[in-house]
C-alpha cells in the first residue's frame, strides 16, 4: 500500500512563479457619477412613494388610522423604489452599451 507520492520537482516553487503583466481589461461600469446619480433618485423616488402612499391612504380613513396611514406609506416606499430602480438599472446598462458602441466606433475611424 505504499503510494507514489510526488516528488518536490513536480512542484513549482510559489516564491518562484512570475506572474504575466498586469493587464487592465474595459470595464462595463457606469461612471461613479451616473451610479451615484442611479441611488440618489431610487432614494428620491421611496421618499416621494411613501409620502404618497401616506397621504392617500391617510385621506381614505376615518378616526385612527396611524396603522394604515403606515402600511400606505411602506406600500408607497416600496412601489416607487423599486419602479425607479428597474428604470435605473436599464438606463446604467444602455449608457454601458451606448459608451462600448462609441470606443468602437472610434476604433474604426
């Protein structure tokens, strides 16, 4: 039951392996701007959902109504949000798109 076991000349010495250069590939990316741009107008638009939701369920109840005044605004929040997020993400992924199309086009000249 004796196993062959591989000798240290098989093995490379990891302080010994070069590394190829460093190669920087294109980025998809948006811009930091345009991302920050992207948040900034998901957290506008919750902000204006919720105080939407708030007040239209607020207008629709008699007497108490702190809970679903609550439930209006969370409602509100989340529809909103997430509407402007979805729009946001298309938007970021044209401008990506639009941007690889322009570099090609620059090659092309």
């Amino acid at each position: 039951m004796d196993e062959e076991r591989p000798s240290r000349e098989r093995i490379p010495d990891p302080t010994r392996i070069e590394l190829p250069g460093l190669t920087l590939a294109p980025t998809a990316l948006p811009s930091a701007l345009a991302r920050a741009l992207a948040f900034t107008a998901v957290l506008v638009a919750g902000l204006c959902g919720g105080l939407v939701g708030w007040a239209i369920a607020d207008l629709q109840c008699v007497g108490e109504c702190g809970t679903i005044s609550t439930v209006g605004a969370v409602i509100g929040t989340v529809v909103a949000a997430g509407g402007v997020a979805i729009i946001s993400v298309l938007v970021l992924r044209a401008m990506s798109e639009w941007n690889e199309q322009a570099s090609l086009r620059e090659r092309q000249r």
